[in-house]
C-alpha cells in the first residue's frame, strides 16, 4: 500500500503535485511560513517520511494503525486548507492551497479504498509458522502475474480434463 501511495502522481516527488506539495516531510518543513498556524490546527501532524521510517522499524501493531497514519497525512491538508477552500475564488484562479485540499481529498479518500482493498491481519497459520512477525500484513489482492499465472493454470487444467473425457 505504501509503495503504491508514493507511486501515485499526485504524491511521488517528481509528480505532478508531489513537487509542490512534500508529502514525504512534514508540512512545517516544506513550507516554513506556515508553521505556527500549522501546528495551532493540527494536533497530529504527519508525514509520508515519518510512516516510512515507522514502517521500517516495524512500529505499527496492526494495518489499520498504518493505514490511518497515511489517510492522517492527507487529512491533516484538507483540516488545514478547508479556509482556502471555503473562500471565494477569483474567476480563472485557483490558490495552491485550493489545489492541495482537492487533491489531499482525493488521496485521503483513496488511500482508504486502497487499504480495505489491501491491508488484512496476518492470518494466525502463518503467525503459528513464525513467518511474520510483529507489524507485519499481508496483500489481499492477488498480484496481476500471480492471477494470470493462476488462470492459464485453470485453462490448461480445463483442457487437460476435456482431453481425457474425449479420449473416453
């Protein structure tokens, strides 16, 4: 969930708002001015780089605690650019801070989906077995290669089953 996050182009470093934004260090960092302000309305700030080296070290307990620290980074733009958004607009204009909570929306959102459709407990076989260990989650969703090799696998067992019901 974390690589496809910072993969998207609306977050990754050199995307499209990724480079305005710096969602990967926090927000009274990438824009100094802010700070004060900043930290008088969020009360947990967050950042791409600080789940990353959360992630690294094996500090989330479950999935939902990390999927709510990257829906955080999103939630903590859109608290803090609702202003910006509520304020009226010149014709023809949007404000950087406008474009932020419309696309820290979209990714909160987003990023939500994504760990329902993603994120679920270690099953507790595996747990038994000693493979994962504390912090650890598993993808739900089968990767595109595995489900197509899983489906030619199908196929060639359809007609293999075909081949010796004709051969009888």
């Amino acid at each position: 969930v974390y690589a496809k996050v910072t993969k998207h182009d609306w977050v990754k470093p050199d995307g499209e708002f990724g480079r305005k934004i710096h969602w990967h260090i926090p927000a009274v960092e990438a824009f100094p001015g802010i700070r004060e302000a900043y930290l008088a309305k969020i009360a947990a700030p967050m950042d791409l780089g600080q789940v990353a080296t959360r992630l690294q070290r094996r500090g989330y307990e479950a999935p939902a605690a990390f999927a709510a620290d990257v829906a955080l980074v999103f939630d903590n733009a859109v608290t803090y650019n609702q202003a910006a958004k509520s304020a009226p607009q010149p014709p023809g204009e949007v404000d950087l801070a406008v474009k932020i909570y419309d696309v820290a929306a979209h990714l909160a959102d987003w990023s939500r989906h994504l760990a329902l459709e993603c994120l679920v407990d270690v099953p507790d076989d595996l747990k038994a077995a000693g493979a994962p260990k504390r912090g650890d989650y598993i993808c739900a969703i089968t990767p595109p290669d595995l489900r197509v090799a899983r489906e030619k696998d199908r196929l060639d067992a359809r007609r293999a089953e075909r081949a010796a019901a004709d051969a009888d």
